[in-house]
C-alpha cells in the first residue's frame, strides 16, 4: 500500500494489557480507553484483553466492574506466572485470536485520546508490521526537585511521522496479528524476571525484516508513581538497565561482549566527569544523576561477563 492510499474498512484491534497486582491502576486505564476507542470507532472495532500475572486474580473485580459499563468486550485472562514474558505471550495469543492487530499498552498508562486512530492511521499508510509512538513520563506530584530537574526526564529526540525504526517502546506498539503467526514471535521467558523482553522482541522482529514504523502522534503517558521518585530506586533502575542493555545486545548479536565491556569502563571512567565540569562552570553537580551513569556502566560491565540482574 503506498503512503497516500488509506484504506476506509475498519480493522479488528485487540488493546492487550499485563496487570499485576494493581487492580486500581489497570481500573483506571479501563475508564481511560472508553474515550480512545470511542474516538477510533471509524477506524477500528476493539476488543480489549486483560491478562492477569497475579495467580489471586487481583484485578479481576476491577475488569468486571468495568466489563459490565461498556459495549466493548472485554476478555479477562490469568496467567498467574509472576513472569512478564508468559503474561506477554497469553496477551499475544488471546489478541490474534479475536483481532486483526493488537495494540499494546502498560498498565501504569494513560493515552492521549486519539492513541489508537494515530497508530492505526501509521499502519493503514504504510502497511507495517509494527507501529510505535511515544511514551512520556509524567513525574508524581511533590516529586523531588532534583528528580524533575536533572536528566531523568529527558526530553525525547523529535521523530518524523512515519519513519522507519528498529526499535520501540512495548507500552505504545500496534502488531499485525498476521506477522505474529507468520514467524511465530513472541517474548522469550527467560527474560520475564530479568526485564530485556520487550528489546529481545524487538531484535527479533527486526532480524526477521518486518518494518516498523513511527507514529509521531501517537502518545501515552506513564505515570510515574512516588515510590519510583527516589534515589534508590533510581540508583537500582540504573544498574539494572545497564545489565540488560548490555545481556540484550550480547544476545542479538548487536554488541560483542568486548565491545559492550570497553564502552561499560569509558562510561564509568567519564560518569563523574558531568559533576566536576558542571561545579566547574558554577552549576549545581547533579552528582545524582552522574552517580546513575556510574552504575548503569557497572550494570553493563558484569553484563559483558554474563551476569543478569533480577528487576
């Protein structure tokens, strides 16, 4: 299908989504879609599938309190594993088989309310396999200043509509179901603990030359909760995503462990270099932010040796 063609038939479009132990958060997602899909209806008939990764079925009284409000359906489904890639893979499956494309956003999310009319629009344009947009952090109310100030919340590099990309943010990505069966993709279990899923996922798909494209109109919004506005848990983010920076591009065949290992002490070696050179110019060190950097190179350094890190 070429750029200018569109076509005007309405898709099937399943939103999945993975909770845990969150019922009022994946609550409150529910009540968000109700005006995204609303605003899709010329586009797409939706059916949203919920897989629940709590054995206990926390969130099922929430789905069903919700189910019971809308003329959508909505299909509730337990894997209970305690492992991300598993729940990942019961959403794929119940996805492709109830919809044409499945439309993929974290729990903690919020669309904007045309999310999924922008994402499918990508698709309809250019007929990709994949489609990804943006993802904004939104910092909890009281958060430290430090946290808002500093570069935790970077501002994201400006990506024209439509573009071509190898990678994506899982939370806001649009799948040809077809694409799915055809190669038989889905998420490797192995990191369902140690987090890299969604990059390996990625890897894949790209490896296997399906095209991705971005959709530049297209955003969610993570809420950051406060308890992630701290710098432990910031300090621990950094550490591990390193790690799986460093295990994911290993295990694609992106990096070799050499590599990854000399850019991991260039990286520890330079991280105090932002402080010195801030306090030198009279600004504020953001000794925090430098003390991230430091640790997401040790991250990435025992990556090299074939250590991963829980999340």
């Amino acid at each position: 299908m070429s750029p200018d063609e569109l076509t005007t038939e309405k898709c099937r479009v399943a939103i999945c989504i993975c909770t845990y132990r969150r019922p009022a958060v994946i609550e409150h997602l529910l009540q968000e879609l109700r005006s995204v899909i609303r605003d899709a209806n010329s586009v797409a008939d939706v059916h949203i599938v919920v897989v629940d990764d709590d054995a206990n079925e926390s969130a099922r009284g929430a789905v069903e309190s919700q189910a019971g409000q809308v003329e959508w359906p909505i299909s509730y489904v337990v894997s209970g594993s305690g492992n991300i890639s598993t729940a990942r893979n019961t959403a794929v499956a119940e996805g492709i088989r109830v919809a044409d494309f499945l439309a993929l956003i974290d729990d903690d999310c919020v669309p904007h309310h045309d999310w999924l009319r922008q994402l499918v629009a990508v698709q309809q344009r250019y007929g990709s396999d994949i489609v990804s947009g943006y993802c904004i952090d939104v910092a909890p109310e009281g958060a430290p200043r430090w946290f808002v100030d500093e570069p935790f919340f970077t501002p994201h590099t400006p990506m024209d509509d439509g573009a071509s990309i190898d990678n994506g943010a899982l939370k806001n990505t649009l799948l040809d179901a077809s694409a799915i069966r055809r190669y038989n993709l889905g998420f490797d279990e192995s990191y369902g603990r140690t987090g890299g899923e969604d990059s390996m996922f990625f890897y894949t798909a790209a490896h296997l030359g399906l095209s991705h494209r971005f959709a530049s109109a297209a955003v969610v919004e993570e809420r950051v909760p406060p308890d992630r506005a701290t710098l432990r848990y910031q300090l621990r983010r950094a550490l591990w995503y390193g790690n799986t920076e460093a295990t994911t591009s290993i295990a694609s065949g992106r990096h070799g462990r050499t590599r990854i290992a000399l850019s991991s002490v260039k990286r520890i070696l330079l991280a105090p270099a932002r402080p010195i050179r801030r306090l030198a110019t009279g600004k504020s060190s953001e000794w925090r932010y430098g003390l991230c950097v430091f640790l997401a190179g040790c991250g990435r350094l025992v990556g090299a040796f074939g250590v991963r890190l829980n999340h």
